[in-house]
C-alpha cells in the first residue's frame, strides 16, 4: 500500500520520496510526519486557528456533554452562548497551540514525548482518561463543514 502512494505521490510531486520506515518510538514514517504536518496546516493557520479551536470545542461538547461538565467555567452553559465567549475562545486557543507544538515536533520522538507527558500530567488529576483524546470523528466533522 506504502509503495502504490509513493508511486502516486512522484507523479503528483516528481522528485519527492519520503521514508518509509517506521520510527521506533513512534511509529511515524517521514511520510506519516509529513501527511499529519500537511493536514493540521488546513486547520492551523493563525488566521483561522483559533475559530477552528472553538468550532472543535463546540461540536466536542455537542457529542459528549459530559466532557463539557468538567470544565468549571462551561459547565451548564448553553452552546450558543459559549460561541461567543472569551474564556471558550482562550481555552480553545491554548489547546490548539499545544497541539501545534505536537504536530511541530513529530519528528522528534524524545521531545514529542516531553511535551504530551507534560500535558497527560496536568490531567490525569482532573479525572481525564485516554479514551476522552479519541476524538477523530469530531475532528473529520469540523474538516468537512463548509
Ligand atoms: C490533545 C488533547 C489536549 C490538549 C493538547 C489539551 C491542552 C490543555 C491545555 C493547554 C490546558 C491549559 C493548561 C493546563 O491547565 O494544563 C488544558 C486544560 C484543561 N483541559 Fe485539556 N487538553 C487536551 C485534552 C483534553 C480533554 C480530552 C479534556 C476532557 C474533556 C480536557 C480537559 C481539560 C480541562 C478540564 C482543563 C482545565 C480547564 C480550566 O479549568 O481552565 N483536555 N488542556
């Protein structure tokens, strides 16, 4: 399958070829490196990254409401009224730069691994569990919307 898309990929891009073999820490191959940099840069820019980050929030909270409970300052409020709120907007923007720092540093194994510990520290304490970070279908909904 790796080597139908690298054939696919030279002709769109002649002269690109990634490496194919998987990091051992973290799986990722320079072409997987590439394609997660590639993708989150559609969703990143800094004119748009922090609506992106409430738009996430919003539509997060829409499909697990009890997520939004553990948040102080959103439990209880409506959607509507959190679209326009600056402490949603900051909290958003926080986390979407964090992400960046991920996608910023992918690869680089030993850093990668520094700064998601960093933030799995910070929330285990708030009774966060690896299965709330299984978010992909929400992230696919706020991609396709127009
Ligand atoms: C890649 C995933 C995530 C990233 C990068 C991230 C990042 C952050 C950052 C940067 C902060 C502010 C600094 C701090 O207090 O640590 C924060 C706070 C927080 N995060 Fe996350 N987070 C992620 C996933 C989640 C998930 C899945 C939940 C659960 C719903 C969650 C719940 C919270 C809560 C409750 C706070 C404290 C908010 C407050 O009271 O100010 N986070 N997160």
């Amino acid at each position: 399958m790796g080597s139908v898309y690298s054939y696919l990929m030279s002709w769109v891009y002649p002269g690109m070829t990634y490496d194919l073999t998987p990091d051992p820490v973290t799986g990722l191959s320079e072409r997987d490196c590439h394609a997660i940099m590639d993708t989150w840069a559609l969703v990143a820019d800094r004119k748009s990254i922090k609506q992106n980050g409430v738009e996430f929030f919003l539509t997060y909270f829409k499909a697990y409401p009890s997520m939004q409970d553990l948040f102080p300052a959103f439990k209880g409020r409506p959607l509507d009224e959190l679209r326009t709120s600056p402490a949603l907007r900051a909290h958003a923007t926080s986390v979407m730069y964090a992400i960046k720092s991920y996608v910023g540093t992918v690869d680089d194994a030993e850093t990668l691994a520094g700064l998601v510990t960093k933030m799995a520290t910070s929330h285990v304490p708030r009774g966060i569990k690896a299965e709330n970070l299984e978010v992909r279908t929400e992230i696919l909904k706020i991609l396709v919307a127009p």
